[in-house]
C-alpha cells in the first residue's frame, strides 16, 4: 500500500493492496491448456515460465472460476502451492495438501507424525471432492512446483495409483519456473522415468505479453473490465482518476507509448539473445502491472493526464521497476 495516498482513495483499493489481477491472454493459454488436459483426463502435465510473468496470479484468480465457465460444472480442483522453505516429513507433506484441499478438520497447529493416518485422510478427501462433483475424477494443481521433490513425487504416485485401484482418476498438473523442466530430465535420467512419463509427458509454456495487442487487452483491463467496489461499475481508471476518465481518456489509447517504451528499454544482449534464436520478446507481467499502478496513483495525486502518460514518464517509471535487470536475470536462465 502506498503510505501517503490521496484521501479519497480507499486502502482497501485492489490496486493500493496490489491483491488483484487482470486477465491477460497468457492466462487464457494457461486456462485453455489445463482445461484440455481435464477434458481428457490426463494423468498429468507442466507449465513453465520465467519468474514474475504472472503465473501465480493466473492461477489464484482465475484458473478455478475459468475452468468452471468452462464446462458449466464444479471441478473437484485442489491448488497446492508448493512453498520453496519446507522441510518435508511425509506426514508434514500430506497435511499440507489437506489444508490446501480446505479440509476442515486439520488443526495446522497440531503437530503429528501419524503419516499413514493422514495420508489416508487425503485419499479420502480427494475421494468426497469427487463424489461431491458427481464424478470420479480429481484435480491436483501445483503451483512454485519447481520446488516438489523426488520424495514428493514418489507420495504423489502412489496416490493416483491407489486412487486408480479404487476407481478414481486423479490428475496432477504443475505450474513453475524454467527449473521444472530441469525435474523432468533429471527424473528420466536417474530411474524414475516412470514419474516422468505420468506427470511431465505433456508440457506448455507460459509466456509474457507478446505483441502490443496483447498490452492494448491488458489496459483495457484497467480501462472497463475491472471493478471496484463491487457493484459499482467503476473500473479501477475511472475509480483512480474520475475526471480523466469522464473527460474520455483511456490507458488503452497508451498501448503504443507503452511498448515503445517498454521495448525501448531492453537490454541490447536480451535483443541480441532473442533475434539470433527468432524468439518473440516478452515483457514480463509485474513490470506491466507495476507502471499502470504508478500512472493511477499520479493520476489520482493529481497529474495531468498528457503529463503523467507522455513517453519521457512512462519510460521514468519502467525504469523504475527494476525492468532492465529483471530481463538482464531471466535472460541468463531461459
């Protein structure tokens, strides 16, 4: 939250917490991608993509509510998100998923070591999500998945397997940095192709935004397609800055300014990196959503629109976020 902020802007605001995302085509690849796996019911598959691109915020706010939309039904979806500073006993590992299944009746202040106990507590639960889908089908969906252990891998098998037994599918689909596929080969080559081939056969790619219709949809996010309070019908623009927006300006209209700017501030070896291997450049989501907050809190300050939203600023601002390192680390890793 910012510390001084303009009186009428409330701090419950999405964009004053930053608890908020805007769809963006990448997520909508990740929903369409997930959303064909289900539909075959595959035992599992990976999504990678570098860091800050907007994987977790797909995930937490759309993926559930997308993939209902979908097929006009409830799916049996638990979202684990893996957290990297976990020090894994089996049993910690099965009472982590049953909170993350939102069963009721785990304490998190109870320690126990009763694995086998709470293991069977989970196949349960995944068996009354089913049944309460009218189904015999199971998702689970993890997220920071680059962080999943061999160990974990091998408790996640024996799930599906005794799930299958019992006549239950279950899918595990993960969701992580260019690392995951690092598991992939690293499990094919060290014995356990078994587990490569049930949870990384299938594999897409989670990209940032690409082209500059894809910056043009995401402002029009902050343009007309959110809102706050609800009900209200006002965007997070119109909210921030009320006279702009009454007076017709949109950030929309800024599309071309932006990605000039943005593009404009790459680094000459990412250029270089992409050029020579004919790979489309992709700005990573936080930079993006990081400007459009600072141009809303200027607005709201009391910046003139032509001020706040020229080339000279928008570049000011970007450069601000740590965009040019950000791209110089991703490059060196992707």
């Amino acid at each position: 939250m910012r510390v001084i902020r303009p009186s009428h802007i409330s701090p419950e605001h999405p964009i004053a917490t930053q608890e908020y995302a805007v769809f963006t085509p990448p997520i909508n690849e990740l929903i369409e991608t997930f959303g064909n796996w289900i539909n075959r019911m595959e035992s599992g598959g990976y999504t990678s993509g570098p860091s800050r691109f907007g994987k977790t915020r797909g995930v937490k706010w759309y993926v559930r509510s997308a993939l209902e939309e979908r097929f006009n039904a409830s799916i049996p979806l638990v979202i684990w998100v893996r957290r990297p500073d976990m020090h894994v006993s089996e049993a910690e590992f099965w009472k982590d998923l049953l909170l993350a299944s939102k069963f009721q009746f785990i304490d998190p202040m109870k320690i126990t070591n009763k694995r086998a106990g709470l293991r069977e507590l989970f196949r349960n639960r995944m068996v009354s999500l089913a049944k309460t889908a009218n189904s015999n089908y199971i998702v689970l969906l993890i997220d920071e998945a680059q962080d999943v252990t061999l160990r974990e891998w091998q408790w996640l098998l024996g799930l599906q397997n005794i799930l299958d037994l019992d006549g239950y599918r279950l899918s595990v689909f993960s969701i992580g940095t260019h690392q995951i596929g690092y598991q992939h080969d690293y499990l094919a080559k060290t014995g356990n192709a078994h587990i490569a081939a049930r949870f990384f056969l299938l594999y897409s790619r989670f990209h940032g935004l690409r082209s500059l219709d894809e910056l043009r949809f995401v402002l029009e996010g902050y343009d007309q397609e959110s809102e706050w309070p609800a009900g209200s019908g006002k965007s997070y623009l119109h909210y921030f800055a009320p006279g702009q927006f009454m007076a017709g300006h949109r950030l929309s209209a800024c599309a071309d300014v932006l990605w000039q700017a943005l593009n404009d501030l790459l680094p000459l070896e990412f250029k270089r990196f992409y050029e020579k291997r004919s790979l489309e450049i992709e700005i990573p989501m936080k930079h993006v959503a990081q400007a459009v907050e600072e141009v809303l809190w200027r607005l709201a300050e009391g910046g003139e629109w032509e001020v706040v939203t020229n080339y000279d600023s928008w570049v000011d601002i970007i450069r601000a976020t740590g965009f040019s390192g950000h791209i110089e680390a991703i490059t060196r890793v992707t």
